[in-house]
C-alpha cells in the first residue's frame, strides 16, 4: 500500500467517524448547513449514509492493520473500502445534480470521495494480479 493511499485511508476514515459525531451532536454551524437542513426527508437521506460510511471507515482501518502486520488480505479490504467510497461519492453527487442543488461546500468533499478511488482501484487490482502470476510462475 502506497503512503499516498494510507495518508488518504486515515484521513478520509477519521474525517467520516468525526463528520458523523458533529451530525449526531448537531455541532454543524447552521451557515455551513445543506438547503433545506430541517426537511426531515433530507434528514433521513443524510442518515441513510450512516451505514456505509462507517463500513468505509471500518474496512479503511481494519486494511491500513493488515497491511502493517503484513497480512495479504489487506488489499481485499482496500479495494472494498475504496469501492464503497466512490458510491458513497456517486450517491451524494447524483442526489444533489437530480436536486438543482450546486453548492460547492458539499460537491467538493463528495466530487473527492467519488474520484479519488478510481485511481488506486485499478493499480490494487493489477498489482493483485501480477502477484498471483509471480506466485504461479514460482510454484511452477
């Protein structure tokens, strides 16, 4: 795992946990609120994110673990947590283009979440599978 992809790990797996307790204790100032905050609807679509964001978070840590004892399995995990990522990115962008609603202090961290793993899915997955060749040709 790239230290790129660590620094992003912990980052953007610390930043959804502590995004969740400022939502949960209401500690977000009402300016930096998304349009229509108090619609209870868009309350419950905000919190239908809760599920998945965490298991991003919880396959984010538990794959920076794995990797630093050594365990192979990381990178199964890594490319689950940066999939989810991207949805959870893609969901919140769709919702907000259907929506009219262009306001760029919840486009930019969602437009990251939707983009940023789309460039490491593609090198975990091909270094994956030169190392299932290097295994193959030396058991060989």
């Amino acid at each position: 795992m790239s230290k790129t992809l660590r620094i992003l790990f912990l980052c953007t797996d610390f930043f959804f946990i502590l995004y969740w307790l400022v939502t949960f204790f209401h500690l977000i100032p009402e300016e930096y609120l998304y349009k229509d905050y108090q619609n209870e609807l868009l309350v419950i679509w905000n919190w239908s994110f809760f599920p998945l964001d965490i298991l991003i978070s919880v396959t984010g840590f538990i794959s920076l673990y794995l990797f630093k004892i050594k365990n192979e399995k990381w990178r199964a995990l890594a490319l689950v947590s940066l999939t989810l990522t991207s949805c959870s990115g893609l969901q919140a962008i769709a919702f907000w283009t259907i929506k009219l609603d262009f306001d760029l202090m919840w486009w930019i961290p969602n437009l990251f979440l939707l983009l940023y793993p789309l460039y490491f899915i593609p090198k975990l997955i091909s270094s994956k599978h030169q190392n299932v060749s290097l295994q193959a040709k030396h058991n060989h």
